[in-house]
C-alpha cells in the first residue's frame, strides 16, 4: 500500500458508527488503516517531548504519562490546567501535529458529522495496567464549538461517557485497539473517563495503551 491510498478516503472501512449521545459516537477500527504512520508519529513526538506524570492544581500525581504534539499542548500543575505553546520540560515548541493525526482527525470528525475540523493540539496518552482516568470534563478550550477526536492503541480500555453533570450515570463503552470515538455539540462538554486498564500485552504495543486526543483549542 502506497502512501496515498492510505491517506485516501478510501482506505477508511466502511463500518456503521454506534451512537452514544446526541453528538457522540464510536467508530469501530477506523484508526486501522493509520496504525503504523500513528505509531511511528507517537515514537517521534515522545523522543522530543517524553512522557512526564504531570501534576494536578492539588498536588497529586496523575498515574497515566502524558505528552503533547502540535501549536498547544495541554499541562497540569500547581498554577491549573491550561494549554502552552512550548514544553515546560524543555522550553522548546512541541512538535507539530503529524499528517497522519491531522488526516485521522479529519476523516473521523467528519463521519461523526462534524465537518471543517481542524486540531491544532493531540494530547497523547500513555497507561500502564492499573492506570485509570477519572471523571472529567474537556473545558480548557478557546471555544467549545469544535468536537474532540480520541484514538485508542494498544490495549482494550473501558470508556466511561457520562452526562453534563458529574453525578450522571455514565455509559461503559469497550474501546479496542483502533476505536475512534467522536464528540461534539451538545455532547461536548459531558464528563468522560476510563476504568483501571487491566492486565494484558498487546502485539504491538506491548503492555500499554496509547490514547490521542485532538482538539482544536486555540
């Protein structure tokens, strides 16, 4: 396969999209045909920018590793949460947003009916057997008119889509290695997580799973 064809509309399956909301859905395998350009991407950003456990506004360590690629990347530490233009690590920009990511993102916005979405931030991910993310809410945007985009790698995870308030019951949604779930107007602002990874080894990548979120959020 060519570099075109697998960029190329067609090269995307063909698979119904399962909703979650209004505004939200799960696309089954539609990363696959991006998998390897999506994990070389992800081994070129963190050999620049490395995975870090950030720390949140109380002082607490976040157990899932994170980093960053494109004009803004998303940080946590004891001044908030918020987006900046260059790694505090390094005091360099972060790597900008692969092609493979920007075609992904695109493709995918647009078969959950978003069109014209284009992401200038991926917050990339990485969770070890154990590592969990609660629940929350992406808010931290310029604007919260442009829908998110989150590709799963490597290990299965449980995906917790809740409501508006944090108290709702939130759906238990089973991610797989190439899952791509969409969200965006009136679902955009529901509060979203995952369960505790369970134990396993994925043949690509091991013991671990990878999770891109693009956004537009400048």
């Amino acid at each position: 396969m060519n570099t075109g064809d697998l960029f190329g509309a067609a090269a995307v399956p063909v698979r119904a999209e399962e909703p979650l909301a209004e505004g939200a859905c799960l696309l089954r395998g539609f990363a696959l045909p991006w998998q390897t350009a999506l994990l070389e991407a992800v081994d070129d950003i963190t050999a620049r920018a490395p995975f870090r456990h950030l720390t949140t506004p109380g002082g607490l360590r976040m157990s899932v590793a994170m980093s960053n690629a494109g004009a803004l990347g998303w940080i946590s530490d004891r001044r908030g949460y918020r987006y900046t233009a260059r790694d505090p690590d390094s005091g360099l920009p972060w790597p900008p947003l692969p092609h493979a990511f920007l075609q992904l993102a695109k493709a995918a916005a647009a078969r959950g009916g978003f069109t014209d979405f284009t992401p200038d931030a991926c917050l990339i991910n990485r969770y070890r057997p154990g590592d969990r993310l609660t629940l929350h809410q992406d808010r931290d945007e310029r604007e919260h008119i442009h829908p998110i985009v989150s590709v799963s790698l490597g290990l299965p995870a449980v995906f917790l889509f809740g409501g508006l308030q944090r108290g709702e019951l939130a759906l238990r949604v089973p991610l797989a290695h190439g899952d791509v779930v969409v969200w965006g107007g009136p679902a955009r602002l529901r509060f979203h997580g995952i369960l505790p990874l369970k134990p396993g080894a994925h043949e690509l990548l091991g013991e671990q799973r990878i999770n891109l979120t693009l956004r537009k959020a400048g």
